[in-house]
C-alpha cells in the first residue's frame, strides 16, 4: 500500500456503517462507551436487564445517519435472554460489528460474607461474555466480515486491592468481582488466538478507580492518596480507549489487555 493509499486518522477511527451492542449500556460507565461508539458514527444496540431502562438509554445517545438505536432487555446470566437479544438484535440491525461486553450483575460481599451460592453466580458473568462473544464471532463469519469484541475487564483483574482502603469504610472489594475480571483477562486471549484467523479481534479493556458519585468519599479519598495521578477517572476517560480497539484504528491489536487506570498498576 503507497502511502497515498493509507486510511487517515479520521478514517480509521470513523465507525459510521458500522453496528455495536453494548451490554450494561444504561449504567456509570456503559452510558459513556456507548456515547463513544454512537459518537464515532455507529449504529448502537443497548442493553439492560429491564426494556424500559434500556430503551430509554439508547434514546439519548447521539443521533447517527445509519439509523435509530435500539434498546433490549438482556439479563446476561440466564442464557436463554443472550439467546433472545442476539436475535433481536439481529433481526432489527441486520449485523453486529463491534461488541461491548459490560454489564455486570454486581456483587458487595467481601470474602467474608460471601456464599458458594454468590461466588458462583458472581463468576456466571463470565459465561454471560463468552457467549455474547461467540455469537458476534459466528455472525462475522457467516458474513465473512471482520469483528472487535472488547471486555470490560478491571484494575482488579491485574492486582489485589488496598485492605487499609475499605477497612472501617465498607465491606472490602469483592472476592468474585477479582476472580471474575482476572478471569476475563484470560478470556481475552484465549479467545483472540482462536479467532484471529477468522478476523476477529478480542480485547480487553481494563478501568482502573472509577468510583460512581455513590460511593463513600472516605473510600474515595484513600483511594486517591494511592492513584499516582492523586484522582479518580472520570467516565468520558475510557471513550478514547473503547475507540482505538473497537475501530479500525487498532486492526492490528489483539489479545490486549488495556488499562485506563490513572498509572495505578505502574506502582
């Protein structure tokens, strides 16, 4: 390719024709990735566990020429409701290019309190991902096109947390919140050396302290005295991210695990 030939920077990360579902797109976070893929010209499919929160999300994403954005109901731990957004998601947007795999049913018990029952259901959010995933990678193939697929994983996923953090605050950070996400990791490039062939990227991309306006300002601010940038992110700092490995910006990463954490795993 002549250096003439070469996409430009606008080109390659311009979504526009392009269809994303995001799951857990009404939430803290998901609103702001969702908004990223939307902005960046996208078509987006946006889930949540109840229709109504879900369509009332993708109703206030920005508007794009491909067409409306549609909102559906996916509760990602039973299978049966992965099965029933895929298809509707199908049916009414024809293909999925890019997906988001976000949501997340959330647990607060710490590794005290926690059940065999709650660890359980806590790492079922995994197989909630993987079968998202491989949906999205049958549809490419089938169209014989290419596909990103970006988990949401954690800093957590990568490092223990601070106990002097939560102690005396609120219940430490969840056992399986870390199993899970260090899991998801894994998941990350298991899957990206299987399916590289068939031109679909899996990457994962990695928040690190994004603490929502509800959560204890003490835990807060001993959070922040451990951040080397002395703050927390701020949902608008993943959208940068989100785009280079969903686009075609980053055709040529995959397997990545991408953190946005503030430099708090370079400690």
């Amino acid at each position: 390719m002549s250096e003439s030939q070469e996409p430009t920077i606008h080109k390659l990360f311009d979504l526009s024709g392009k269809t994303a579902l995001v799951s857990g797109g009404g939430g803290y976070l998901g609103a702001a990735l969702a908004s990223a893929l939307a902005e960046a010209g996208a078509r987006v499919a946006l889930t949540s566990r109840t229709q109504e929160r879900a369509e009332e999300a993708a109703a206030a994403l920005p508007k794009v020429a491909s067409g409306s954005h549609l909102g559906v109901e996916l509760d990602h731990l039973r299978p049966e409701s992965v099965d029933h957004c895929i298809e509707m998601v199908a049916q009414q947007l024809g293909s999925i290019d890019i997906l988001v795999n976000n949501g997340n049913n959330h647990t607060a018990l710490d590794w005290v309190e926690t059940t065999p029952e709650e660890f359980t259901k806590q790492l079922s959010n995994a197989t909630g991902y993987f079968q998202l995933a491989r949906h999205v990678r049958r549809f490419a193939v089938e169209r014989e096109a290419a596909a990103s697929i970006v988990l949401i994983g954690s800093m957590y996923g990568v490092v223990g947390s601070y106990p002097d953090a939560y102690d005396g605050v609120c219940h430490a950070s969840p056992i399986a919140y870390h199993t899970l996400k260090g899991g998801l990791v894994q998941m990350t490039r298991h899957l990206a050396v299987y399916w590289a062939k068939d031109r679909v990227r899996v990457n994962c991309l990695s928040p690190g302290p994004f603490p929502a306006s509800t959560a204890p300002r003490e835990m807060v601010k001993r959070l922040e005295a451990k951040s080397p940038m002395g703050r927390m992110g701020l949902p608008h700092e993943l959208k940068g991210a989100l785009l280079l490995l969903a686009s075609d910006a980053g055709s040529y990463i995959t397997g990545q695990n991408l953190l946005v954490d503030g430099g708090w795993t370079s400690w």
